[in-house]
C-alpha cells in the first residue's frame, strides 16, 4: 500500500520502468589523468567520519581566517559549516587566480550571431571588470554587505561579472531566470527585499534580438503595488550606444552601466571578510504552494561544496576548457559554470544561444573552435540534438574527455547515443542528480573509480548517504526494488541554509516527514526529504524516477503545478485549474491544463489562449501549457477533490483506472473523448 502510494500520487507513475542496464567503464587515459583516482575516498568520507571529512573540500579555498568548527548544529536543522571562517567568494574565484593564471582564459563567451565570433576573457580583465562594478555598486547604488539584490539577465559575461562583483561586497544576490516574465521577477524582489534590479536591455536567442528592458518596467510596478520600492535599475547593453529598447528609460531610476562606468575605470575593491555562514545568494525555486521559494545558500560551506564536486566529478583541470550548456539563471549555472569551475581556475563557456540554432552542428562546431574537452547537458538538449541532428557530431574534429547529464531522468538509449555519438565512444559520462536546495550533487559516479550504469545516477557522493523511505517511514533496503522517497541522512556544506525568511516552511517541507524528534540538535534525526521517488538497485546505484509532489520537470526546469494553476486564476472567466504533467519526447514533460469555468462563461478558442497567455504573462513562456482543456466539471472525490491522477492519465492516454468513487463518474468519459478524440 505504501509504494503504491508513492507510485499514484506522482509524476514517478509515468516514468519509464526501465530495465537495468550493463556497467560501463572509462578508459585508461582517462584514470591516468582523473583529479580523483582513489577509492579510499568513499571510506573517508563514511558516516562514521562525518562531518570531519568535509575539511578535505574547504582546503581546496583560501581562507582568511579558518574556521573552529566544522558543523554547528545547535539550531538543527539549519546548519552551520565552517563555523568561524571568513571567507571571499568573489576572491577565490579570481583573485587568487592572478598569480600564475592571469592571462588565462576564465570565460569564453560565445555570441549566439555567428559573425561576433568569439570573445575570450582573462582572468585579469575579470579580475578589472569585477572590481568596476562592484565599485558602482557600492559607491553609485548604495549596496553593501547583507543587502539582496535581484537580478534579471540573460546569458553574457556580464551576468558572472555582476554575480561575482556582488559576492565581493557581500550582497546578497539573487538571479532570476531570463526567460522568466516581469511578473515572476516582481515577485522575487519582493520576497528578497531588493530595492536594486540589474538586467540587460536585450539579447540573442532563437536568431530574433529580444527587447529585455520592457520586463524590468513590469518587474517594477508590481513589485511596488506589493510594497516593495526598486530604487535603481542598472541596466547593461548588449551593444553599447548601438541598441535601444523599444521602451524609454525611466528618468531617476534607469541607469545604463556602461555610461556609469566611466565613472569607475580603474577602481578596485577589497573584498569583504565573509563569515562562512553568511549567505552568498539566493535562488527561487518551485515547490507544492503558488508562492517560489527562496534557497538560501551560504558562502563557505556552498563553495567549498561546488569547488570540490567540480574537481572530482567534473574532473577539471586548469587546463581544461569546460562548457556547460545550462542556464546561470537556474541552479545548475551557479554551481556549474561559475562559482565551481572559476574557484578551479578553469576556462568556462557561456553560449548566449540555444543549441539548436541556426543548426543542429551549432553546438559541435562550439566544441570543435574552442577545443571543450568537458560537456555538461541535460537530457532535454540531448534528445532535441538526437533528433535533429544524429549524424552532426561525427562531422567535427572535437574530442571530449567527459560528459555529464543532468536535471532529469536520461532513457538507456539516449544515454548510449550521448555516450557513442556525442562522447565518440571516448567519453566518460556523470548522471548528476540533486536539486536547488542541494547546491551541489547528491549522487553520481565518481569518472575514475565508479563504473557508469546507463539510467541511473550511481551511488550517493562521497558524503552524502541517501536513504529510502516508504510513506510509513520503514527503510527500503538495497536491492528491494521498490521506489520509495529517497532523502538524505546527513547535512553537507553544499546544502541550503533555510527559505529566505520562512524557517517554518523550510523544515516542515524538507524535515517534518520524516523527522525522528523536532526538538533535537542532533543532524541524524533530521533527514533531508528530496522529494523525489527512486529505486535502489543491488549495487547501491540510485534511479532516480521523477518527483512525489506537485512538481513538473519541463526540459530539466522545475515548475509549480500550484504556480500554474494560480496564475490560470488570475483570468476572471476561471473558477478551477489543474495541471498535469504529459510526457514529451524532447522537453521529458510538459503541463496539460484542466479548466472548469465559472457559472456563465463559455468555452472558446479564445478563452483557451487568452488563459495560455495569462501562464506566458505570470511565469513566462516555460510554463505555456501544452494544451489548455476547458472542461464542463473536473473530476472529484467525494469530498470535491480534484482527482489530478485521473487527468494525468486521461492526458498520457493511460487507464484511469477504477473511478467509480468519484462524486462525478460520467465527467471522465467526456473528457476522455475531448482529449483523446
Ligand atoms: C529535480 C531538481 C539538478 C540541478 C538542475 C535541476 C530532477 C535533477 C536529475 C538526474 C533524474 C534529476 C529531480 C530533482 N533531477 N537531476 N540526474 N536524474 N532526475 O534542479 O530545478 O531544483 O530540479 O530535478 O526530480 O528533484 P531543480
């Protein structure tokens, strides 16, 4: 009854059950050169040398003063790592760099037009730019250490250039998603309580040049409706002196960076001693209500955590050029293109585009000009260049070492296309699952000692020791093949600190369930509740198999059904919404909207796109329903709940299954011969 539940109420019921699949093991060239080749690691950092063994990633930093203790607990479940230690962000990543690195690459940006060609910056002219800005932001806007400050830009140089100029004054920075709306970014200068919006007036995607600017008036006026004041808005240019945004600047409160600039050639900026615990920067994620929540993520312990999973997962080396394909404005471009890989002192890419565009070989061409030997993607990207373009990498001269999936569950046979066509069989491949809140990856093979199993993610990393549970609490051992609740036993340095200013919500989301004393100080009655379903084969390798609560995953982006279906009830004509989640070849899901109108309103194709643009307005065009069904009633339980299940299998076109109990059986036959005619 207790799997059966898990496996009902989630997403993990339409994931694909597959079959376990074949080790795969890296060549020998590969281990000759690994960062990390000895399996005493895994005995090192067991639980019984828990937390002492986290000191091994500290020491990757420079400290100005280290810590008296490594994990204090004595407000469980919010912890403390390296208690004691001050700290630099913005310094790690670059200026310790200088000494023997100065004129190396730290990014290589690639414009999405292809007659920009390539631009190459120094850790030195990081090193200048960084410190410009964050001149400007201390002396022009005011900003100081523990102020939040949103940030709403696309992918250029400027977007780690402004994270890092902040990480220096310790402010606190939170980036929301470029492709998300005004509206969404509104909300999140709310909840942080910034009263400074830096964004970019306009950027690159698809081949169309997008007017930006537009969404910080938006951004703006909600957020001043709920109360919060924005004072300034730095706005830089993807074309200095070139371009200018459709709408005008707002006198007194718009600013272009770069005419403020000026102002600032040649400023340097000492970085601030952070302690180890204050927080770096904030990043919204979706969870079971409407409302985003802000993670919360500190600076010693998250570094320490991202500088030592980038070394010994993504096995980087200074000489290395590492690209990851992935957005900054989620989790994964944090971690993974800026703080860990620069902390590394490596060269990191960051493509303004979409890899698809203006050809499938786009990517691979990137690979080939700039010599990347690690890749990093998620499973979304693989499948579209699958696609569109199966034949395209054979026909560049580009060799990978190592490849990582990451955001969502991979199918066997796309793995193994990444592995032979994308990896040229040469390749090593990492499946990386963890989330948000985790800052860093949970599990996932080590390239050099764990073999790779195709499907599933590995064992837990060094360190960190998951767990499954049924809904009754009793622990599914290895091998049982049953899908349970997978948590975490044990805190890391990478894991978030608390929801920005709701303490509550974070312990009774990720701790309550399965909480053994809510009084306790002691980290192992507080396991970590991920909230997804996983199996835990013979071996100890996870798989991962899709959320428990009421989260979609649309191309490795984490949606809120409840934020969907909030924003579907800003239309007046809509009495209820529910969202489902639909299975895609390419994007992994996508939300299938149920709506049931309020008494005198008609359904219209009109109606229909009207409530589709509400989502594309509220969250932004990720959330665009695949569909939007308007129907007569949902379908309810007796005690008028709506029976999500029964739409989710109305939608993938599986048996609904006994619906007898249902306060209104007859609903489900019609709907089934609106949505599956
Ligand atoms: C959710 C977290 C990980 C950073 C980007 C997404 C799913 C993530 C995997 C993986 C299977 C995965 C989980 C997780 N997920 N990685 N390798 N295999 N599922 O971060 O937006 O916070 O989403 O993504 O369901 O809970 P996020």
């Amino acid at each position: 009854m207790a799997e059966k539940e898990v496996v009902e109420t989630s997403e993990a019921q339409i994931a694909v059950h597959w079959q376990e699949e074949g080790y795969y093991y890296p060549s020998t060239e590969f281990i000759a050169q690994a960062n990390m080749t000895d399996k005493g690691i895994y005995e090192r950092f067991s639980l019984d040398n828990f937390p002492n063994c986290y000191k091994e990633y500290a020491d990757l930093l420079d400290w100005y003063e280290y810590w008296d203790e490594i994990l204090d607990t004595s407000d469980a479940p919010c912890y403390k790592w390296f208690k004691g230690g001050k700290i630099n962000a913005s310094y790690n990543c670059i200026d310790r760099h200088l000494k023997n690195n100065k004129n190396k690459t730290a990014i290589h940006f690639v414009p999405e037009p292809l007659e920009e060609g390539y631009q190459h910056i120094t850790y030195q002219e990081l090193y200048v730019r960084v410190n410009e800005f964050a001149a400007l932001l201390k002396d022009f806007a005011g900003l100081k250490r523990g102020d939040r400050v949103t940030l709403h830009m696309p992918m250029v140089p400027e977007l780690p250039v402004t994270m890092l100029a902040c990480a220096r004054l310790g402010v606190i920075h939170s980036q929301v998603f470029g492709g998300f709306s005004g509206t969404a970014c509104a909300d999140r200068i709310v909840d942080s309580g910034s009263n400074v919006l830096i964004t970019m007036d306009a950027y690159y995607r698809s081949g169309g040049l997008i007017d930006h600017r537009q969404n910080a008036d938006i951004a703006v006026e909600h957020a001043e409706k709920a109360g919060q004041k924005v004072d300034k808005v730095l706005v830089w240019q993807r074309y200095p002196g070139k371009y200018s945004a459709k709408k005008p600047m707002v006198e007194g409160r718009d600013f272009f960076v770069n005419d403020l600039l000026k102002n600032y050639y040649g400023a340097r900026v000492e970085p601030e001693k952070m302690n180890a615990e204050d927080p770096l920067f904030l990043m919204y994620t979706s969870g079971t209500t409407g409302k985003p929540k802000g993670c919360q993520h500190g600076t010693g312990g998250y570094l320490a955590y991202v500088t030592g999973t980038s070394k010994y997962v993504q096995d980087i080396h200074p000489e290395d050029v590492y690209w990851c394909m992935a957005d900054i404005g989620w989790i994964t471009g944090h971690s993974y293109i800026v703080y860990g890989p620069l902390a590394n002192c490596a060269s990191t890419v960051i493509y303004e585009g979409v890899p698809t565009y203006p050809d499938a070989g786009r990517s691979w061409r990137i690979a080939q000009d700039l010599d990347v030997n690690i890749f990093h993607t998620a499973p979304t990207a693989i499948r579209a260049l699958r696609k569109i373009g199966p034949d395209e990498p054979a026909k560049y001269n580009y060799h990978f070492k190592h490849m990582t999936t990451v955001g969502e569950p991979i199918e066997p046979e796309v793995w193994k296309w990444y592995h032979k066509e994308v990896g040229k069989g040469e390749a090593i491949i990492v499946d990386t699952w963890w989330q948000t809140e985790t800052g860093g990856f949970l599990c996932s093979t080590l390239p050099a000692i764990t073999p790779m199993k195709p499907g599933s993610a590995g064992p837990g990393m060094p360190g960190i020791h998951p767990i499954i549970y049924d809904d009754e609490g009793n622990v599914l051992p290895q091998g049982a093949g049953k899908a349970g609740n997978i948590c975490i036993q044990n805190p890391w340095p990478g894991m978030f600190q608390t929801i920005w200013g709701d303490r509550d919500r974070f312990v009774d989301t990720y701790f309550a369930r399965y909480c053994k004393d809510p009084n306790s100080k002691d980290w192992r009655d507080w396991p970590y509740l991920t909230g997804d379903a996983a199996v835990e084969a013979e071996d100890g390798y996870f798989r991962i198999l899709g959320r428990i609560d009421d989260v979609i995953n649309v191309s490795g982006h984490r949606l809120g059904t409840k934020e969907i279906e909030s924003a579907a009830l800003v239309v007046q004509e809509v009495a209820e919404a529910a969202v489902v989640p639909v299975n895609h070849e390419i994007k992994g899901k996508e939300p299938d909207l149920y709506i049931a109108l309020k008494p005198g309103f008609d359904a219209s194709d009109e109606l229909a796109k009207k409530i589709s643009d509400a989502i594309c307005e509220e969250i932004g065009k990720i959330a665009k329903p695949r569909k939007v069904w308007i129907v007569k009633d949902m379908p309810k339980t007796r005690s008028g709940k709506i029976m999500r299940r029964v739409l989710g299998a109305l939608s993938n076109k599986r048996d609904v299954g006994d619906v007898m109990t249902l306060a209104n059986p007859e609903i489900v036959e019609e709907i089934r011969e609106m949505v599956q005619k």
